[in-house]
DNA sequence: GTATTATATATGTAAAGTCATATATTAACG
DNA sequence: CGTTAATATATGACTTTACATATATAATAC
C-alpha cells in the first residue's frame, strides 16, 4: 500500500506525530500526488507499528495534548527501500466532473458553463498552490538531490493544472459554440459531409 | 456515487448488458476517466435495479450463456439529470509512482532511469490509444452535440498524456544530470549561492 | 485433442478510503 | 462570555474498490 509507503518515506525526513503527517505533509508537501484523511494515518501508524516499521516515544505536553512521535526503524527503512524498488502501475483515474462532460448533451448551455466555471476556480487555486511552492537550491548536494526530484512532483502538478486549465478554456468554447448553433434553424446542417463514417 | 451515475448515462445511449458495459463500456469509450471491474458493474447493476432506475430482461440464448439486458427507467434518467446537474468536486489525486519519485532519492540512477522508463511506455501506450479514438461528425444536429462533448473527454486525456511524457523527459534528463553532478568531486558545489533561502 | 479465449453472470472476502463523532485543552474572536 | 479554531489522538460504521474464484458453453489456437 503507497499510503504506509509514503509515511514511511516522510517519517525519513523527520519523526513526526500523525497529526503533523496530516497537516503537514499530507495537506502541504504530497497533497499534490497523495491524499489521506486523518482516521487513514493514525490507523495506518498503528498498523506500521504493530509490523515494527515504526516505533513511538508519547511526548508529554502540559499546555497541549500529548504528542505520540513516530519513528521510522531499520526493519522500516527496508521495507521502504524495497517498495522503493517496485515498478507501479499507472495511476487510475476517476473523474466524476468528466462523467458528467460525456453525458453533458443532457444539460443546458447555463449548467454547463457553470460547472465548468466551478472546476475552473479549483483548478485554478490547484494551480496557485502548486506555483507558490518554492524549493529552493542548497549547498549539500545531497540535500539539493532531494530537492531535485520534489521539484519534479511539483512540476507535473503545474504542469497537468496548466493542461487543464487550457481544456477547460476550450471546453467553454465549445460549449458557446454549440449553443449558437442550436438558436440557428436546424437545416443549416444539412449539406454534404465527406468525413462522416456513419 | 458516480459508478452508478455513469452507468445511468451509458444505458441512455442502448440497453446493455453487464458485460458489454464492461467491455465496450468502461473498458474502451470511458477508461480515460473512470475504472471499473467487472464484479463492481454486476452489483451496482443489481443495487439499481432494486432502487428502480433499470429494469433487465433475459435474453435466451442457445449457443452462449444467457444475457441479462438492462434498460434504463424513468425514475432512472430522472435521477441522472438530478445527478448531472450537481457540482462534482476535483478528482482526489493518487499517484504511486509520484511518491516513489518523491523519494527518489534513495534509489539508485539506473532504478530510477527504468522506473521512468516503464511509465513512460504506460503513459505513450494510453495516449495512442486516445489518439486512436476517432469521433467522426455526424449530420443530425443532437448526435453530433453529444460526440462534441465525447471528444472533449478525449481531449483532456491526450492533453494530460501529453504533459505526463513531456515531463517525463524532463525527468530523466534530471536524473541524468544529477547522476554526472555525482560522479564529479563534491567541492565544486560550494560556490556562493546568493538565491538560497537555508 | 487439449488449452486458451470469448461470452456471460455471480459471489466471497479483503483492502482502502470516507464520514462522523468522541475526548481534552488552549487560544483567539466577536 | 460563549463560540469557534487549533492542537492532538482515536474509534465506529460505512462505502467503494480490488482480487480471486465459480459456473457454463462455444469457438479458436496450438
């Protein structure tokens, strides 16, 4: 499972607690290329734990709820490096919005273009988000090495925001176009057409 | 749920079986966008019969295993255009090979080189067959409206393929380029670097 | 002749993800 | 002064997805 495995490789950069995975790494860092909900990490630690992939120091606070660190362990370490070395597949894809554009013939001209207005202003603030997050260079090249290939997961991020975003301008396009089409008397289609297969 | 949603749509285009749904359906006009198995399509269909919104007849055949043909219903098609005209949040994003790429700096330059690679033939191997869909035009003014929105799910699927190759290139030659940078004495990397932020 | 592929439907089980809610404290807001 | 937000962990219940397997027949491939 990728989620236990991307723990495992945040908790290489530094222990942390689950809520800090949350709100920090998940919600901020991968929240580009992985998703979890908060119920999903602290099962997934406990579980990680119980593998004795991680292990866990109870910081107490007196201000603030206790904090449950999580370390990774060498027995976690292997594992990451053999997941690491795994070929995966594709990411699979399911896009309700797109489910809704293949059978959009049923909606009006207004619906249309206000749903595609709605996933304009996401992606759009997709696109920001991605944008405003600066890697920047370092001295340790060992540390400039993994910033080199978190730079490219943002990359792509801006880079499929940006395809989008450009669709989704051609998508309006479209749309406005077929409804001039529609308000024009219907015979107007009528002459010959040598490209139609069917 | 947008299974059920996409299947209502898809039998508003003929009655089919689960079957045919499955192989014409999702594995070929709609895999760009949504995924489903086989036992999935089998039990939505048997959960929307029960809520009303398809109705199956059971074509006897001699020489094949019987087919269980399914139509969509009135409350069915009343419940796609309730369905169509919600607003559909952003697709949740999880890409394994993003997080393996993330850490990919614990790999070695050949693991990560092959690694591109295999994404890169899953990637070239999808967007020919997006580019192989051909939605001819059509005469009759309601048939083509519905292949334009057709052709714009395909679309965005040969736009985001082609930014995932694109990237892909990229991607190896940053790896290559790393790969040099390492073999070479590290101190030359200490040349003030007035841009960096820590 | 045997094995595989295509047609066709169905279930068992498990893994993964979502949503709601519980608990407890402090800080900030109006 | 009361409500909301932030910090912090945890569980119950459910939905969705995935994987394996069962059944049955015909056609095709080797």
């Amino acid at each position: 499972m990728s989620l236990t495995h991307a723990i495992l490789g945040l908790l290489t950069i530094t222990p942390m607690t689950g809520y800090e995975l949350k709100t920090q790494a998940f919600d901020n860092s991968i929240a580009h290329f992985w998703q979890a909900d908060q119920a999903q990490i602290y099962r997934a630690l406990s579980a990680m734990a119980e593998q004795g992939w991680v292990e866990s120091r109870l910081e107490i606070q007196e201000d603030r709820p206790n904090r449950k660190v999580y370390y990774i362990t060498e027995a976690g370490r292997e594992e990451l490096h053999r997941w690491l070395h795994t070929e995966q597949p594709l990411p699979v894809h399911r896009e309700p919005f797109l489910v809704q554009m293949f059978f959009a013939s049923e909606l009006d001209t207004a619906t249309i273009l206000n749903h595609i207005a709605r996933q304009r202003e996401g992606h759009a603030a997709r696109l920001a988000h991605y944008e405003s997050i600066e890697i920047s260079v370092h001295d340790d090249p060992e540390i400039a090495r993994k910033r080199s290939f978190w730079r490219l997961t943002v990359e792509i991020g801006v880079a499929v925001e940006r395809a989008y975003l450009e669709w989704l301008d051609r998508c309006e396009a479209v749309v406005r176009e077929l409804d001039q089409l529609e308000s024009q008397p219907h015979d107007q289609a009528t002459f010959p057409n040598t490209s139609a297969t069917d």
